[in-house]
C-alpha cells in the first residue's frame, strides 16, 4: 500500500512546491496527496501551482484537491465580482496577474484556461479516510459533519482550533498560519505561512513524518 500524505497552504510558492515534492520523496504511481487548499493568492507563482498540481493529476488519480477560502473568492470574484475589493486586499491581484490579466477602468480583466475553471469547480469541501477528516480551515464544534455549514469548512478559526471537540476522526487542516505543526489529540494544523516566509508543510500519515521547506 502506498504512504498518504497531506500538504499545506501553498498560496503561489511553487518554488516551495516543487522542492518539498522531492525532499518528501513521493511516488506519484503509489501515495495519496490531499491538498488541503489556498493554491493561489499572494505568492508569485499561483498559476504555476496550479499546472504543477494538473499535472500531477495527469500522472495519478491518486490527487486530492480541497477547496480553500481563497479558490471560493477567486470564483465568486469571476461570476459576478462580488466582494471584490475584500479578494484583491487579500492577495487576488497576485493572481489575476499571473494569468495576464490587465486592469481595467471597473476591474481585471482575465481569461482562466478551461483546464484551470475546470480545476477550481472540481475542488472538494472535505476528503475522509478511515482514520482522518481532511478540511480546509475546520468545523463548527458540537455539529455533525452532515449539518456543517460550508461557509465553515473553508473560513473558520478559532473556535475550531481552540476546540477540545472529538469529531470521531484526527481532522487534518490549514487555513490558520502557525509558526509550527499543530498536533492535538482531535486535530492537526500544516499550514505553517509558506508565503508570510515560514515553511511549506507536507505531513506523512499515520507516522507523523513532517517534511518541510
């Protein structure tokens, strides 16, 4: 059986990317990847990112892409440009510019590939294994997972990660920059702020392996 593995928030480091791809030393034809999402947004690259992820799914069904809080601002700022200034305050500009988008008199005016649309409407809320909840940013504490709101699932914070609340499964999660892995008895957090100059965080499940750049 292959090893399973979950990466942190990228947010357009693909330089980060690609190295942590080789120091974790993934084999693409046997583990599984969960990608616990924010590919794009005030990193340099984050079109890059997202190529680099297509073309892992390319080699492997074995890719799992969540939906972050930045993808769903992206989408909601394509459709009908609501909460606009909130997206491109929060590192949007970085990327509708790195899809070549130009400025115009009311807003940017971009083309997304078809394979990149694609990708972001494929995105999922959550990825569940016999032992671990793989989520963006979190859940509510005291609701079944049936009856969480997604709002949550890609914004919460605090009262998630404060929580002593036992979901029934270790839940794997990013959305909140930590200055280190966060491990509990309920909950793992691997964003660890790759683009505020922290590290890019891929943990290796169940035996914890944390591999960094």
């Amino acid at each position: 059986m292959g090893r399973l593995f979950a990466i942190g928030d990228v947010h357009g480091c693909l330089f980060q990317l690609e190295k942590l791809f080789m120091r974790a030393g993934i084999n693409l034809k046997q583990d599984t990847i969960v990608f616990i999402g924010d590919y794009i947004d005030r990193g340099p690259d984050s079109k890059g990112v997202v190529d680099f992820i297509l073309e892992l799914k390319e080699k492997s069904d074995r890719i799992i892409c969540l939906l972050g809080n930045h993808e769903r601002m992206l989408m909601d700022y394509l459709s009908d440009g609501i909460y606009a200034d909130m997206y491109l305050s929060n590192g949007g500009d970085t990327t509708l510019r790195s899809y070549g988008a130009t400025r115009g008199p009311q807003r940017y005016e971009v083309n997304l590939p078809e394979d990149h649309r694609d990708f972001y409407d494929s995105l999922l809320s959550l990825y569940e294994t016999e032992e671990y909840l793989f989520v963006h940013a979190g859940f509510r504490p005291g609701i079944p997972l049936a009856e969480q709101d997604p709002e949550d699932l890609i914004w919460i914070r605090h009262e998630f990660i404060m929580s002593r609340y036992d979901f029934g499964k270790t839940v794997v999660f990013g959305h909140t920059p930590l200055n280190r892995v966060h491990i509990d008895d309920f909950k793992i957090g691997i964003d660890t702020g790759a683009v505020y100059g922290g590290l890019l965080t891929c943990i290796e499940l169940p035996s914890m392996t944390i591999h960094q750049v």
